[in-house]
C-alpha cells in the first residue's frame, strides 16, 4: 500500500511540475508579446527539462525559467528569427509546389522535400543543443544538422512522439493546453539525451584509443 501511495505521489508531482511548467512556457510567450517572447521561454523550458533528465528534480522551476528567459532573450530571438525564415521558405516552398503544375517541377519535389524534411528535424535538435552547448549560432546549426544526419532511430522517437501529442491534443484540447508544450518538449529533449550521450561515449572511446 505504501509503495503504491509513493508511486502515485511522484506521478502526481511529475504531472504538476509539466502542468507548471506549461503555464509558465505560455505565460512568458505572452509576455514577450508571443514575437519576442516565444523563443526564450521555449530555451528556458528545454534548460528545466534538462536539468530535469540529468536527475536534477529538485531544480527551482520558476527561478531558473526567469532567469534563463531573461539571459537567453537577444540570443535565443537570434537563433529563432533564423528558424521563423527557414520555416517561411519552406512553407513558400510548399505553397509553390501545390500551385505548379509543370513537369520541370514535378522532377525537382522529391529533392525538396528531402531538404523541407532535413531542415525541420535540424530544427528540433537546434534547442536541445542549445541549452546543452556552449556552441557559436553556426556550430549550433551544423551540430544539429549532422546529429539529425547520424541519429534516424532518434528523429523516429521525435516524429512519432510530436504525432502522439498532436493527436491526444486534438481530441483532449484541455490536455493540450496544460501539458502540449511541456511534454512535447521532454520528447525531443530526451530523444536528443540519447544522442549526446552516444557521441560523448564515442568521443571518450577514441581519446582512450
């Protein structure tokens, strides 16, 4: 009975501090106006889940969110603003497709969906590495696009993980707002966990060799 009162105990605690974290993740967009906001509350969000899978469950959750949101705000919209353009030509890209017809065109969408793909799961890796690295903004995007490169079992755990969050979140909206930001943050953080960790093993490997 005991055990069984501790497990639900720490579920209820785990589920309080992603609800939490949520809100604060939603709060500090707003804040910042969702333009200038957006971005640094996501880096704080990824730093607490961080510290979170490195057994650090004790962290201050809104002491260190205002503290990371308020030293990454410049450089973490830099980093953003970078992603926010990436994104707009791809969505160019795909707007462009769907309205040509040419046979020209036709022959060169296979090549860009490959690279619309690369660049959207380079662009899930850019905010683990980043609250992970101390890296220059050119290291952090070449760092991420070569682990999305090695890491396929990885970008599988992100995809279908986002697609489990998205799907629960349209049928359960009241669950998305608590928990959509939150959780699909833990799933790329955690998949990319596993990444870095295989990369610091092999690096240690080679240096002992």
């Amino acid at each position: 009975m005991n055990k069984t009162a501790g497990r639900v105990y720490v579920a209820t605690e785990y589920i309080t501090k992603f609800a939490y974290l949520n809100l604060l993740w939603i709060g500090f967009s707003l804040l910042g106006l969702v333009v200038l906001g957006f971005f640094p509350a996501t880096i704080a969000m990824f730093t607490i889940i961080r510290k979170w899978l490195m057994g650090e469950m004790d962290t201050p959750i809104f002491s260190t969110f205002w503290t990371t949101y308020k030293a990454e705000f410049l450089r973490s919209n830099g980093l953003g603003y970078i992603m926010v353009v990436v994104g707009g030509l791809i969505v160019l890209d795909l707007v462009f497709m769907r309205n040509s017809g040419s046979n020209m065109m036709s022959m060169v969408q296979i090549p860009l969906y490959m690279f619309m793909f690369a660049a959207v799961m380079t662009m899930f890796y850019l905010f683990p590495v980043y609250v992970h690295y101390e890296l220059k903004l050119t290291q952090m995007i070449k760092n991420s696009f070569l682990m999305m490169l090695i890491s396929p079992l990885e970008n599988l755990v992100i995809i279908t993980g986002l697609a489990a969050v998205v799907l629960v979140g349209k049928f359960l909206p009241g669950l998305a707002f608590f928990f959509g930001g939150s959780l699909s943050a833990a799933i790329i953080m955690a998949a990319c966990f596993l990444v870095f960790n295989k990369m610091e093993k092999k690096q240690q490997s080679q240096k002992q060799n």
